[in-house]
C-alpha cells in the first residue's frame, strides 16, 4: 500500500476496529445514520467550529424544484466568490447540519461565500435525485449571484459522493454554456462502473471505505440506472473539454484513488488545467478530519489555499503540473 496511514487517523481506525466496526456501510442505514451522528457529535463536543461571519438557511428554487442550503459568508469581506459545496456520505449519509464545520472551515480559509448543499439521499430517494439537486442548487447560486453577496466568480467543491455531485453539476452547467472558475473533488467517487475485482485489498487497506461500501453505495443509490453512462459517472463522460479549471485531491489509503486519478489525466488530455494532489498517507474522509489529525489538517489547508488561489483571492494558481505521482 506505500505510505502508512498517519498515525492519529490510524488510531481513529483502531478505534473502530475494537468496537466491531468494519466499514462504513456494514449495518442497516438507519443503525449507520444513528452512528454516523453520534460520532460528530462527539468529534464536535471539545472542538470549537470554525468562525464566520454569517450563517443563513435558505432554499435554492430552480426550475420549479426547491433544495435546502445553508450559507455561510466569511468574515471581513463584502462581495465575495461563491462556491457550492456538496458533503460526502455515499449518497446516503450527511447533512448541511453534519458537514457544518467543514462547511466553515472552507468558508474561512478559502474567503468565499459557501453554498452547503443539503441534497436529498437514497434510498429514500435513488438517482437522479441527488444529481438533479445538486443541478438546480449550482443554478440557483448562479442566478441568485449578486443578491447573496457574489461577485460574480463561481465554483463547486465536493467530497466523495459529493465530488460525483460537483463534477457533475459542473459538465452539466458547461454544455448550457455556463462556466466555472474552478472546482475542487477531494475523494472523488467518479465512475459507479468501476470494476471493483480489480480492487479487492483487505479492509485494513481502505478502512473508512471498502470495496463491500462501495458495492452497497451502487446498489442503493443507482437502484435500475445504468452505472457506465454519464450522468451518474463523470468518468464515462464523452468530452471533458472546456471543463472547469480542477482540483482534485486523492488519498493513498482509499480505494477511490485510483478514479481520482484517471480523471485527472483525461482533464489534463482534454487541455484543461489540473492540480492532482496525492496524500498517501491519508484515508478516504481525511477532509473533515482536520481537528482529529495534523496531517489531515495540513492536507485540508493546502486545499483551501488552492481553491483560494484558483477563485482569485490570491497569487494565480499554477496549474501548469500535476503534483504528485500517478
């Protein structure tokens, strides 16, 4: 596997190992969700939030449809980029509310408006509901631009299943010919045909996501649709010209890194610019896991520091180069 998993996430796995816990799926929904809560709840109890200046609810209308956010608008700044977030959870897990100190901390470093997502999740809702969500948030945001405070600059950033749902809104917003100044996938779930034979490794390698997750995530969320067309699977996109400016971040102990990285080399093919970032001692949630582990949170500054970059809120970003090896 290369690098050893960091120490402190390492005994956050440890952890889980001794209360039986062996992936992230390995219990009904409802035992995983009651889980999933209690386990932020007390990540959070001794952990200040992050501070912004503002935090609003509202709900993004578009085109008839009306998805939850949560805006979050940093400190000291009047008009500002603005950046839809997409929270990860395999399409079944998460919330504007349990994603919030990501949220802020994203919020913060970055200098943006950000537009937390709370998108609809299987399997009370199967595909295409997360997508058209995450489709008609991006647009609202978009439309609703100046009245939030933008300033006229746009992005998405996702994690995880939420990359699938940045990546994709991004696609879709380019074919209506409307561009992106950036997007940022950290852990990105690109491709739901996957070939997941080619990736049995033993849990111990991929310990907050496995192969088993990974199946359950599929069968779930996509229930009949067809796993190798886009959407669902920005990957099997047929042209990736004119996308986004991109950022994509891949951790070594993750069996999605592999998708991370072929995306990145299409991008880079297709003469869009790309930073590929490879932390191969991280696991596949390390971007909320900044207050639990110091290389998680040095992981998620260089991020931050990126997306800033590409938004204009400093020097330009390079992305001439793909850091990191293939």
């Amino acid at each position: 596997m290369g690098e050893p998993l960091d120490p402190q996430l390492a005994s956050i796995v440890a952890g889980l190992r001794a209360r039986g816990i062996t992936g992230a799926f390995d219990e009904s929904i409802a035992k995983v969700r009651t889980r999933f809560a209690a386990a932020v709840a007390a990540a959070r109890a001794n952990t200040p939030l992050p501070e912004v200046d503002s935090v609003e609810d509202r709900i993004a209308v578009h085109d008839g449809r009306e998805v939850p956010v949560r805006l979050y608008r940093p400190v000291g700044v009047d008009t500002a980029p603005v950046c839809a977030f997409f929270h990860g959870g395999g399409f079944m897990l998460g919330s504007v509310e349990l994603m919030d100190d990501i949220a802020r901390k994203l919020c913060r470093d970055t200098g943006a408006i950000l537009m937390s997502v709370d998108y609809r999740l299987a399997p009370e809702y199967r595909f295409p509901a997360a997508h058209e969500d995450a489709l008609a948030a991006t647009s609202w945001m978009i439309e609703q631009g100046a009245k939030i405070g933008g300033n006229g600059v746009y992005a998405v950033v996702g994690e995880s299943a939420g990359a699938n749902l940045a990546a994709s809104a991004a696609l879709q917003l380019r074919d209506r010919g409307i561009p992106l100044a950036a997007q940022l996938l950290v852990s990105p779930g690109l491709d739901f045909a996957r070939d997941l034979q080619n990736i049995e490794i033993p849990a111990d390698d991929f310990p907050m996501l496995t192969c088993a997750d990974l199946r359950v995530i599929s069968n779930t969320y996509l229930g009949e649709a067809d796993p190798a067309t886009f959407p669902p699977s920005p990957l099997r996109a047929a042209d990736l010209t004119r996308s986004a400016p991109t950022i994509i971040a891949v951790a070594g102990h993750d069996p999605l890194r592999s998708e991370g990285i072929a995306y990145a080399k299409r991008l880079k093919a297709a003469g869009v610019p790309v930073i590929l970032r490879c932390f191969p001692d991280m696991f596949h949630p390390f971007l909320g896991f900044f207050a639990a582990s110091r290389s998680a949170a040095a992981a998620n500054d260089l991020l931050c520091a990126d997306l800033s970059r590409a938004l204009g809120r400093s020097e330009p970003l390079d992305t001439t180069q793909i850091v990191g090896s293939f």
